[in-house]
C-alpha cells in the first residue's frame, strides 16, 4: 500500500483536493467527505496511467503544514 499526502482546500463552491507529488491530479466535492472520496478515485486512475505510459511511481514525501501570522 502506498499513501499520499493530499491537501484539501475549502472555496466559495466546495472543497478542492489535490495531491503535491502527483503532478495534475486534482478533485473536487460538495463536502469533505466527497472530495476525499474524489481524490482517492483520481488517485487510482493517475497511478494506472502512470503504470501504463510505463513511468516511474513518484516517491511520496512528507508535507507541513502550518500558518503564519503577517503583520501590516
């Protein structure tokens, strides 16, 4: 089993998901739970693309994240 780090984003329309180390794969929702059901879906479909052009799997790394306060 693989696992990727993905960034969920709430808009104005949703919840925008994507996956840093995966160049393009990108999903969107109505809620939470939907785009995290999209991605995991766009997830799948971007490996077997990769699999099939005959490409290598990019390696996962771990992401931070945090905030940061600016003054002004």
């Amino acid at each position: 089993m693989t696992q990727f780090s993905v960034i969920i984003e709430k808009d104005d329309e949703g919840y925008v998901a994507y996956v840093p180390v995966l160049q393009g794969c990108y999903a969107q929702g109505d809620t939470y739970e939907e785009a995290l059901a999209n991605i995991t879906d766009a997830i799948r479909l971007h490996l077997e693309d990769i699999a099939e052009s005959g490409q290598e799997i990019p390696k996962t790394h771990q992401i931070s994240l945090t905030t940061v306060e600016i003054s002004g």
